[in-house]
C-alpha cells in the first residue's frame, strides 16, 4: 500500500498478492457468499451492473437479452428472417 504526490493530488496504490481473493458479503458466517472472487487470473463477478464497456472480443455461452429484442432466424439455406440491418447511407450511396 503507497501513497505518493502526482501533480496538486496523490495517487493510492493497493496491491494484494494471493492465490484467492475475494470479497464476501452476508452477515452469517455459515451463509457468505462471494460477490467478488480472483482464482487463477480469473475474475469472478456474481451480478454486475456496468455503465459502459469496451469489450474487444466477447464469448457468450448461454443467451444474450435485451427487453426489445426481436430473433433473427437464419434457415439451413443461410436466409435470415426477421433481420433489420441498420446500413449508413454513406455506405448505401457510395459509388463502386
């Protein structure tokens, strides 16, 4: 743990070294629940709620939701049903 002058403010800098870090929430010792947990290089989440977020690459194993979706069908021939696609009109006007 440090702090150290950067600028008019300070800069804080806390560092744990462990095989596992978490944070526990429940008063019941018997009954805690992990909402924050590293194992591995791994980061564990149990709910979040994120604002904003770059994601460069994303695998999603289960489903994707959102209150407004409408599914795309894509039949064995490789025709997409119920597809809107949103295409600037630059690049509909763009002479080839």
């Amino acid at each position: 743990m440090s702090i150290e002058p950067s600028g008019n403010s300070y800069k804080s800098t806390v560092v744990f070294a462990a095989e596992q870090f978490g944070i526990y929430s429940g008063n019941n010792p018997g009954n805690w629940q992990a909402a924050f947990f590293v194992y591995n290089g791994q980061v564990f989440i149990r709910s979040a709620l994120i604002q904003e977020a770059s994601i460069d690459f994303a695998k999603i194993t289960d489903s994707l939701q959102s209150a407004n979706f409408i599914p795309v069908v894509v039949d064995a021939d490789g025709i997409y049903q119920n597809l809107v696609a949103r295409i600037p009109w630059e690049t509909l006007c763009r002479q080839r």
